[in-house]
C-alpha cells in the first residue's frame, strides 16, 4: 500500500504555494518581494521541523547499531525511491514500474500511487531483495517470524503487488513454498518482469476467495490487499473472511495483515480487529512508525509469545537470514487488542 506520511506535511506545502503565488500590482516592489519569501520561508522551515519531530518521535529512541546500518532505514531513503526522478521501465494499464534514485530503486505504482519499492543492483542488474524500504513490511515479517519463532515452511500472501514480503522471507537459506493471490495480473508480470519476483506461486483472482483458489494448510497467512482508491476493502474485514483465514493456517500457524489508519480508515480497522479478535483470541497490533499503517497479528491453536520472547524470536530468524533491518525495533509498538 501506499505510504501516507507526506499528508502530514502537506497544509504546509499549500500554505507556501500561496506565499509564492506573483502579486497583483503591476508594479515590482522589492518590500512585497521580501515579504512573500518570509512568508514563503516560513512553513518550508515549518514542514521541514514537522517531518524531523515526526521522524525523531517515530524512532522510538536512538536506533541501534543494526538500524543505523540498514541500507533501506528509511529516513535515508525514502526522497529517492518516494520522490525522486523516474525513468518508466514498463506499463500495463493503470499499473506501472518506474526507476528512481539513480537506479537504485524500482518502483510499482497502480493508478499514479507507488505501491512498492524494490531496491536495485543496477551494475549487476539484480534486486536486492533483502533491502526493504516500507516499514510495515518490516514489520509484518518482524511479527511473523516471531510469532512462530522460526522462518515460516509455506506462505499464503493475500494480495502481491511487487512480492516484497515474500522475498524478504526467502532470503537465506531457509525459503518458504509461496503462494500468492493477487487480482492485479499486471502487476505480478511487471514484478517477474522488472522486479525480480521468483519462487512465488501466483494464482490470479479475488484473495477473498483464497479458501477456493490456493486450498491448503499454510504456516502463515499475509494479508496485503486495497482496492483502486488505496483502501482495504470491507471483504476482508468480515467475520466470515476472519474464519477462512483461521482455516487456512496450519495449527501454530501465523497470521499478519496491513491496514491504514486514519484518512476515513480507521473504521475498517475497528471492524478487522473486532472480527479478526472474535476468532483469534490472541489478536494484537503493531502500529507502524514512519507510516499511516497498523499490523495485525494473530496465531492458530498455539499461546502466543509475550512481546519479550516476539522479539528474540524475531532477531534470532532475522539474524539467520541476513536481514539489514532490526527487528526489536520494528515490535516495540506491539499491543494486545
């Protein structure tokens, strides 16, 4: 999904616009001139205070030596994947891949909204699946090796998009079987295409009919999934699809999904967290720093971890697996609902 962290800054950006709009008189009087760059000064410095306070707030603390390493943290990248120059690479319809950030970043966008960033070896020509910059897919593969307390042997991922998420759990040597069901089949052929997607299994249709397109018994289940507007849909919030989920998972089985919040959203995460609650009684949540979103998290027939043993099962699976990114700090926001 799309990230949602600009709308914070943007009265801001309006406000300067404004300031800079030519004045009215004819004449050029440089008292007006200097006047307007103050004013136009003004919520610049404004936004630009906003977003250090906000990132400060979001790190929760100095970040360990392991975040600060990350090639993918993203107060270091997201200007250059989020904003930067694009050269298009491929298109079908309303979905798109771009190169951004000198080729370091490849990006999928659906109807003018980037959905995914793929880092990018552009000397080797190869994806660097193991460097992520959207955080809630951190956290989503943070909660889910935790949870079980090891890398998960299948996966069952509701919604693709670029396949970030099951990439980052195939690295290493431990690779899960993955199945993925996406309604978008242009945006899995541009992944296989342009983003390095591979070893996913991608059945093409509606992910609220997962329980008849991809049957079986998986140890995770991941749920990814918004409609045209950038929003999740009602179906998956239901009781009804909440069940189909339980039944999909193998018993310790995880379940992990990514919801906004706030924009007119945070309704539909009440009725997931209330429905997805009813079924799973160990239900909890990660609300994610840096972004509009929240993660759900829940297990099959198995007690659930405490937020202590969450994250050293996490660091010990992310560890093993070569993740750049530090997984504690991805939990630390982790809640019981």
């Amino acid at each position: 999904m799309a990230p949602r962290r600009a709308a914070i800054c943007m009265p801001f950006l309006r406000l300067a616009l404004v300031a800079l709009l030519p004045p009215r008189a004819s004449g050029f009087d440089p008292a007006i001139l200097d006047a307007r760059f103050a004013l136009a000064a003004a919520p610049v410095a404004a936004a630009a205070a906003a977003g250090l306070l906000l990132s400060a707030l979001d790190e929760d603390g100095a970040p360990s030596d392991w975040d600060s390493s990350d090639p993918g943290r993203w107060t270091r990248v997201y200007d250059e994947w989020a904003l930067g120059p694009a050269t298009a690479l491929g298109a079908d319809g309303a979905t798109r891949v771009e190169a951004r950030g000198g080729g370091a970043w490849r990006v999928l966008l659906r109807h003018d909204s980037v959905q995914s960033a793929t880092a990018w070896d552009a000397a080797a020509g190869a994806p660097r699946h193991g460097v992520v910059a959207n955080e809630y897919v951190k956290v989503m593969a943070s909660a889910a090796v935790g949870a079980l307390g090891r890398a998960p042997a299948s996966a069952l991922f509701l919604g693709l998009g670029a396949g970030t998420l099951p990439m980052l759990l195939r690295e290493g040597a431990d690779k899960p079987r993955c199945v993925a069901v996406e309604l978008d089949a242009s945006a899995a052929a541009l992944a296989e295409a342009h983003l390095g997607l591979v070893g996913v299994d991608v059945v093409l249709g509606d992910a609220a009919a997962h329980r008849e397109l991809a049957p079986g018994a998986y140890d995770l289940v991941a749920l990814d999934v918004y409609d045209d507007d950038n929003r999740v849909p009602a179906a998956f919030a239901t009781r009804a699809f909440a069940a189909g989920v339980r039944d999909a998972l193998a018993d310790g089985g995880a379940f992990v999904a990514n919801f906004h919040v706030g924009a007119g959203e945070d309704a539909i995460l009440a009725e997931a967290a209330a429905n997805f609650g009813a079924v799973f009684p160990d239900l909890a949540r990660v609300d994610v720093r840096y972004q509009g979103n929240c993660v759900l998290l829940a297990t099959r027939n198995a007690a659930a971890p405490d937020a202590a043993a969450l994250a050293s099962n996490a660091e010990r699976v992310a560890r093993a697996k070569g993740w750049p990114f530090d997984p504690r700090s991805r939990l630390r926001r982790l809640r019981r609902t």
